[in-house]
C-alpha cells in the first residue's frame, strides 16, 4: 500500500468507487435528486470502464445501443443497431460531461483499502492519490472490470507479444504477423475477424466451442436518427419493443424446453449456414446445453475459419516454447502475437479483499463460500455500503443497464429513507441476506447456468452456485431487488448514541 503520511484528505457524503456504466448513472441520478455531496474515485484516467477498456478491434455490444443505454439519457445519433465499443465509450464521457460529473471525479484513485471506522461511523478508503472518509461507500465496480490473464509456462521466453484482450496494446502491429488467439468467448469472436483480415496467419485454441447466432445489425438511417431525436417517445417506444423481446429469452435459460430448441435451431442452423465442411462445422459444435455459455451473435467469425489463414486448435493453449505457443493437443504454432481473449474475474472480485469491516473481516472472508449480497445489494456486517453490480446482478438475455438503475434507484431510496429519518448507520439484518440468498438458490435451480453441461464464470467456482448471474427475468430483478425495505435492516442515529 501507498505510503500516505501527509497525503491530502478529503471528506463527502458518498463515495462512489468506479466511474462506468453503474458510477455513471448513479451520480447523474444524485445530482438529479439534489444530492451533491460524493466524490467518484476511479483508478483510471477517464471514464468508461470496459467501454474505456476494451478497445480491441471489432469491440462492440451485443445489446442494441437504444437499449444498452441510461432510460435518462436516451440518445438518438447511435450509428447502428449494435454500436461499436467506442460509440459507447464517448457516450458514457458525454453523459459524465453534461450530467455535471466532472467536478465529483477524481482520477488515478485506486482503492487499495476501504475500511469501516466503527467510532466515527465513517468508510475510510485510501487510495495512492489520496485518502477519501465518507458515511456512504458504494462500489460501482463492474464484472467486467479485472481481467483473468492466465500465465502459461515458458511465456517469459516467448519470442512474441502476449497481452489480454482487454488490455489491447494499439502499438502492436498486426498487419502480416502471425497472432494467436486463446479463448472462443465474446472477446474473442469479435477480434478473430478482424485478426483474420489483417495478420498473415491466426491461430484460435479454442477450449470450447461456443454457440453463435445471427448478428441482427445495420447502420441506422438519417431518417431514424432525426425521427428518434425529434418524435416524443420514438426511442422509449423501441427500447420497450426490445426489452420485451430479450425477456422472451429468458425461457431458454430456464430450459423450457420448447424454447431451448428453438435456439439450438437457430445457432446450428446459423452454423450449418456458414462452413460446409462437416469436420470443421464438428469441431466448431459445442457439447453443452445453449445459453450454458453466453450466447454470442456474429456473421462473421464462423466464415472466418474458411479462410486459408485461419487455423482453428482444437485445444487450449498449454505453454510457450521459445518462438512456438503449444496447445494441449501437443501441436505447436510459431507465432509472433498472443490474444488472451480469456475473460474477466467476476465471481471472485479482486476488490472483495480491500473492503474490510470495523473488525478486519474483508468482504472476501463474508464471501468465503462465494458471493452473496441482500437483494444483490446490501451484505451483513458491512454497515453503509452498498452495491451496484454486484452478486446476481449480471443477465445472460438482456441489458444490463435495467439492472443498473433498478441498483440505482434502491440507493436513492436508502438516501431518502436516511434523510427522513435521521439515521446514519443501515446495517441488512443476517435473515434477510440469508433470505435474499435461499431466494436466490431456489432461481438458479433447473436454470441453464447450473444444468448445461459447461464450465462458465456466472458461477462460483469454488462452491458451484450461481453468483455472478441473475436467474430470473429483467424485469423481475427490479420488481425483487429494486426497492428498499426498511425492515430488512438495522438503523442508528448519533442522537441515540448521545442521548
Ligand atoms: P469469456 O466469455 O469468459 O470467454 C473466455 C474464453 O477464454 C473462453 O472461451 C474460455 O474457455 C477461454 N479461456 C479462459 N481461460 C483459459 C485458459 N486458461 N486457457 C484456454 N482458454 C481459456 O470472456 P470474454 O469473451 O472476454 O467475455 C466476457 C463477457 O464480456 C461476456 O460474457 C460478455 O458479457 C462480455 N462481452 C460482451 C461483448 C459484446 O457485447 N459483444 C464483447 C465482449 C465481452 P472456456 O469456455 O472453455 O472456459
């Protein structure tokens, strides 16, 4: 940790740590309710979390842009259906801009301790800029946030470059270069096209073979964009078509099974389409359940493999020798560029050691046996802090920007409920978490998730319950998880203490 004799000290009301789609949102919404009183530390030097992050060639969403976006800052001039990742990243700078967030943002600020001081019922979190004491601590953290960059044996020899996908290297020259791609997920079958047009060779190790449907995507017209900016309601009117048309898809995940075959259609289907070389098409086949893995959409990365220069290894990556990358299967592959398109640490959040309670307990020892919040929100024995994106908040079948402002919301009903009570200490009863996470348990039975036959990382690995993922419809997060119930929690105020 930073050595912080003599740093600056600096009091709010609310910390926010994190300063993407959560961090984002929650401090247009304060200011909107006349809450001005929060600073949001982020470790970075801009906004936009994985949108900031994530600037690997062919970054884009798989939720439309007219959905995957703030119901308060609904914006017209989206490019296409599925905008490019940094479509959305100056969006998210845009909204911090205009909603007035500049003042409340400070850069460079990585948590490295938040602790709660009991006596003086205030979090105090240290970061190397700075130390940062407020009554209210919310993490605005992301699942996306910390990249899984495994190490393979030999790699410190390797010739070549190695680098996660989030953590793209835009020196690294492509054009001609035989690059390596290490993983088959959501990353990785966006940068497999473009790897394909530009580097002389590319070679894929793909673990599992993922299912992939087609891309519904189009530029959107002059036409559109002036009628989304001009008619009242046109872009609430879309956004309420394609919520509703996602929640339908919430049936597969539950393995209905009519629905379930529908999907594995359409994505066979789609591949069927696309190679006609039946080995190939064998190998790009998974063997587990569809929605079990994310369900990706693309046109383009099955015609990739057509390609002469595309090699697809059947095998992970097994170690580095000398120029060579070795996949399991024992075959070697000279290459000049490794993408570790492998993912993101979401069960086990590198932030849930730095968060500690009065007592030294960090928020990794309460999630010993995996992650669990209160209404995803709220987590025992950790007085005034709160939690946006964290346990079962992400959806395999729709926006996760509708989880995010059910999130929102609920804090500014602790806010509220704060305010008109004079309390300053909330603390969610054990029962009631204990309640959420029997709740919770009872969902993720029969779901996808847990019965497809995967290995996937909306699971805890360790214990093997579904943490990371919301098992229900969207629109029933909001209806469970998005108001606050006083009575599932413990106030005090300073006047008790007092009298
Ligand atoms: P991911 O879905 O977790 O995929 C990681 C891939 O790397 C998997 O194929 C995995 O294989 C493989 N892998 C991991 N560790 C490995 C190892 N040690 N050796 C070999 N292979 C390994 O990660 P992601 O593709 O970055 O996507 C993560 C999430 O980000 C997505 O689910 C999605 O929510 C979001 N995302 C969205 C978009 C979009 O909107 N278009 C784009 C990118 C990311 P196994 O499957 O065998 O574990």
């Amino acid at each position: 940790m930073s050595d912080l004799s003599g740093a600056p000290e600096e009091r709010a009301g609310i910390i926010i740590v994190g300063s993407g789609f959560s961090g984002i949102g929650l401090g247009i919404r304060l200011l909107e309710e006349g809450e001005s009183n929060f600073v949001i530390l982020e470790r970075a030097q801009d906004v936009g979390g994985t949108w900031r992050d994530n600037v690997y060639p062919g970054v884009a969403c798989d939720v439309p842009s007219l959905l995957y976006s703030y119901s308060f800052r609904p914006e017209s001039d989206w490019s296409r259906v599925f905008a490019p990742g940094g479509e959305i990243w100056r969006y998210l700078q845009t909204c911090a801009r205009e909603g007035g967030l500049l003042p409340h943002l400070r850069f460079g600020a990585d948590v490295e301790r938040a602790e709660w001081d009991e006596a003086a019922r205030e979090w105090i979190v240290r970061t190397p800029i700075g130390v940062w004491r407020a009554p209210i601590l919310i993490t605005a953290m992301g699942h996306l946030a910390d990249a899984n960059v495994p190490q393979f044996p030999g790699q410190e020899e390797f010739a070549g470059e190695v680098f996660h996908s989030a953590q793209w290297d835009p020196s690294a020259q492509i054009e001609g270069k035989r690059v390596g791609v290490v993983g088959a997920g959501a990353s990785a079958i966006q940068i497999v096209p473009r790897m394909a047009e530009a580097a002389s060779e590319v070679v894929v190790f793909q673990r599992s073979a993922a299912y992939v449907i087609p891309r519904e995507d189009r530029p959107y017209t002059d036409a559109e964009r002036r009628r989304f900016a001009r008619v009242p309601g046109a872009i609430a009117a879309e956004r309420e078509e394609m919520f509703w048309a996602n929640e339908a898809n919430f049936a597969q995940r539950r393995m209905v099974e009519g629905a379930i075959d529908q999907a594995k259609d359409l994505a066979l289907g789609h591949l069927a389409d696309q190679v006609a070389d039946p080995e190939l098409r064998a190998a790009l086949t998974p063997d587990y359940e569809i929605g079990c893995k994310r369900v990706l959409i693309s046109n383009e990365y099955f015609p990739s493999f057509t390609k002469p220069n595309v090699t697809l290894e059947t095998s992970a990556l097994s170690h580095f020798d000398g120029t060579h990358a070795v996949a399991a299967s024992g075959e070697a592959y000279e290459l000049d560029v490794v993408v570790l398109a492998t993912g993101f640490e979401a069960a086990r959040p590198p932030f849930a050691p730095r968060i500690v309670d009065g007592e030294g307990r960090s928020l990794a020892d309460a999630w010993e046996n995996g992650m669990r919040a209160h209404q995803s929100i709220t987590v025992a024995g950790f007085p005034n802090l709160l939690l946006i994106n964290g346990p079962n908040t992400g959806l395999g079948h729709n926006s996760v920007v509708f989880v995010i402002e059910s999130q929102i919301e609920y804090v500014l009903g602790v806010l509220r409920h704060l305010r008109e009570t004079g309390a300053d200490r909330f603390e969610v009863t054990s029962s009631a978490e204990a309640a959420s996470h029997e709740k919770v348990l009872g969902l993720s039975k029969g779901t996808v998730w847990i019965e497809g036959g995967c290995r996937n990382w909306y699971v805890d690995p360790i214990t093997g319950e579904l943490t990371v993922t919301w098992p229900d419809f969207a629109y029933a997060f909001r209806e469970e998880n998005g108001t606050f119930h006083p009575e599932d929690y413990v106030f005090a105020s300073r006047q008790e203490v007092l009298a």
